[in-house]
C-alpha cells in the first residue's frame, strides 16, 4: 500500500462520503486556545491520529506552538514543532512564489501561453486555438486539464530508488492527461497536473531542477533547514512516521502499490509507512516543519519579504491573493463557498476574508490558514490520512476564533 501523493484536498475529500473518515471530537466553540488542547490530546491517545503539531503566528513571530501525540509509536518519539511531516499539495504555493519570481525578471509574462516556453505541450479538444492555456490559469486551476483520478496511487517511489527529472515526469504523462474537461478560463477545477505542468514550465525558463530552483530561491533564503524533498539527515532527526487505519481506503490502494514495500509495521490498528516520495514534485513534494512553514506564512503577511529578506514583491504577493474564478471542484463537503487565486483557496470565514491550502494523502494531512486582514496564519499538521472531515479545518476555524 502506499501514499496518496494527489495532495490537494485530493482523494481524502473525493473519497470523504465513501471512506467515512473518523469523526474528531471537538468543542463547539472556545475562546481560549486552551480550551481545545484536552479534545486534542484524547485524540491522539486512541490514534486518531498519532500526532498533531499545531502553530499560530502574526507577521513579526510565532504566538502559539503545541504539539500532541508521538511521531513514532514503537520509538515514542513525541511530536515537536521540529517534526518533519509530508507536505504534499502545500508545494503548489511554493510552485507559484517560483513562477512569480520567475516574471519578475521578466523571463515570463503569467498571462503567456504555456506553449511559448514549452512547446511539446499540447492538448485535446481545445475548441478555439487563439485562446490557449496561460501560465496564469495553470495556477489559478481555471486552465480545463483535469486530474489524475485513482492512478495517482502508483505516482510514488521509495527511499533509494532514482528521483525523477519533472520534465522527464511530465513528458512522459502528459499525453495521457491532455484532454480538457472544460475549455480554458470556463470553470475552477483543481489539477495537480496543471502544477506538473508547471515545474516543468519552472525547469525549463530557469534552467536548472525543479528541486534545485526552489531550494536556491525560496527555502534557503527563508533559512528553512527542515524541509527538502528529501528526508536529509537532520530531517531523519525530527521525521514523523505517516500512518492509515484498515479502511477500505487502504484495500483499494493495495491494488496500486507494493503493499510490502511501502507498509513498515501494523500496530495500534494501524498501518505504518516506510519513506515515500511523491513523483510530481510540483504539485505534492515538499516534505518539512511547523517550525519551517512559520516562515514561509509570515512572508505571505509581509508581503513578500522577512526579516529584511525580499523573496516577492509585494505586487506579486497581492496578486497571489486575489480570486480568479469560483472553485467548482477541489473542496470538502461543508466548507462553503471558494475562489481560486494563484494556487490559494480565497473565501470567508466567520465574516473575515481568509486564504487556505490544504494537502492530504494517505498517511499525512496538512492545513494553512492566513487571516491577512488581522494579520493572522494558522498551521496544522498530522501523520494520519484522517483529521476529522475537512483535513482539519474544524481545527482551524477553532484557533481562528481566539483573539490572537
């Protein structure tokens, strides 16, 4: 069996109504962060999940840092701020700083055709060719591709095994994945293969690996030193180990995977995971921190820059954060209503405009939260396919509500 590297709110909320995920209890409403940590703490005593690790923080630091639970049941590893969790479709943000950094020294325009910088990518039933595909609606989900559905599954490799170029990646699924569900700019529907399409768009303007670039250019800078594409050897230090209860989920996913290599033990009614590694770096391959993360969310709240260090402008960042086009895929049940901005879920919550991004897979589950207008960003993360319905966000709007 192994990891569902489909990241965005992905087959975790595809599947949400079939698989039936664990219900997390949770206190109605709370007015001090207080008041949720002891749901929290009974959550992880009966592995649902193992850990959580929890941060909320405002532009200038870090206000609240909380983990519960242990990373690794049989090492009793306790979970950190420093734990080093699966990202998966987090990366997409990452992927759109990289392609704004890459217009602003104007070796591309976002409202270019894809086809200008790559020109091996095509696609089917496009109904009029003077309106093709732009980088702009590769990120904002309106470009028409559809998504990769259950064969994402095998879209994994192991620790050891050789790590795809996402040129190399993107060349060789592209032609099973080019036809268009909707034509481009007409509706909102999440692709992780519009951001495959973009690292090899990353690769090919930038010249260097799609890893390479985003390292150089965004978490080094950030001084993010727990969080990679792969696990290095001080993540190793800090690594939490992915976990997923015997569903009908896991059955399912055995018919795509090598359950042997992928499955590391069976104990506490779960499923431990050995190393995975998503293919499609673009769209679900970071791997990192709480800890890490704080920092890439107050370079959002500080308009592009932190701690004196400028990774975006403050236009690039802006535009980031305005919506493009109503979200009619891509959403759990109950979460209301979305637009897309470039790579951000943008909606209202309690009244107050915030940004979201969620990534989720099998034996991970993270979730952001920014409340620009308060100057407020919430992280949330989970080695377990499951943190309640909504990957979290019942979490979420819980610490929204305290006055920070």
């Amino acid at each position: 069996m192994r990891v569902i590297p489909a990241g965005f709110l992905v087959f975790t909320l595809v599947g949400a109504c079939a698989f039936s995920p664990p219900t997390l209890k949770l206190p109605r409403s709370i007015d001090s962060v207080g008041e949720i940590e002891p749901y929290l703490a009974r959550a992880v005593e009966v592995n649902q999940p193992p850990a959580i690790t929890l941060a909320v923080l405002n532009s200038k630091k870090t206000l609240y840092s909380q983990s519960f639970g242990y990373t690794d049941i049989a090492a009793q590893k306790r979970a950190s701020s420093k734990t080093v969790y699966q990202w998966w479709s987090l990366t997409k943000l990452f992927t759109a700083v990289a392609v704004m950094q890459l217009q602003e020294r104007g070796l591309i325009n976002i409202d270019d055709p894809v086809s200008k910088h790559l020109p091996y990518f095509r696609v089917r039933n496009l109904e009029d060719e003077n309106q093709p595909i732009t980088i702009r609606q590769l990120l904002s989900h309106s470009s028409g591709l559809g998504d990769v559905g259950m064969a994402i599954l095998g879209w994994i490799h192991y620790e050891g095994d050789p790590h795809f170029s996402q040129t190399e990646l993107l060349k060789r699924k592209l032609p099973d994945y080019n036809k268009l569900s909707v034509q481009p700019g007409e509706e909102g529907r999440y692709s992780n293969i519009g951001y495959l399409v973009l690292a090899g768009l990353i690769e090919e303007v930038s010249g260097k690996a799609y890893e390479t670039y985003i390292i150089e250019n965004i978490l080094v800078p950030l001084k993010m030193e727990h969080t990679n594409f792969i696990y290095t050897d001080s993540m190793k230090t800090f690594e939490a180990t992915g976990s997923h209860p015997r569903d009908i989920l896991s059955y399912i996913a055995g018919l795509y995977v090598d359950m042997d290599k992928a499955v590391l033990d069976h104990s506490g009614g779960l499923l431990w995971f050995n190393r995975l590694y998503s293919d499609q770096k673009g769209a679900t391959g970071l791997i990192g921190s709480a800890e890490d993360m704080t920092k890439f969310m107050r370079l959002m709240l500080n308009k592009g820059s932190l701690d004196g260090k400028r990774i975006l402008s403050q236009e690039s960042i802006e535009q980031m954060q305005q919506p493009i086009i109503s979200v009619s895929e891509g959403l759990p049940a109950g979460l209301g209503n979305f637009d897309f901005g470039l790579s951000w879920f943008i909606g209202v919550s309690m009244g107050e405009r915030i940004l979201a991004h969620g990534g989720g897979g099998m034996a991970f589950v993270t979730m952001l939260r920014l409340y620009p207008d308060r100057d407020v960003g919430i992280i949330v993360f989970a080695n377990s396919t499951y943190l309640g319905t909504t990957m979290g966000n019942e979490i979420v709007d819980l610490l929204g509500s305290v006055n920070w």
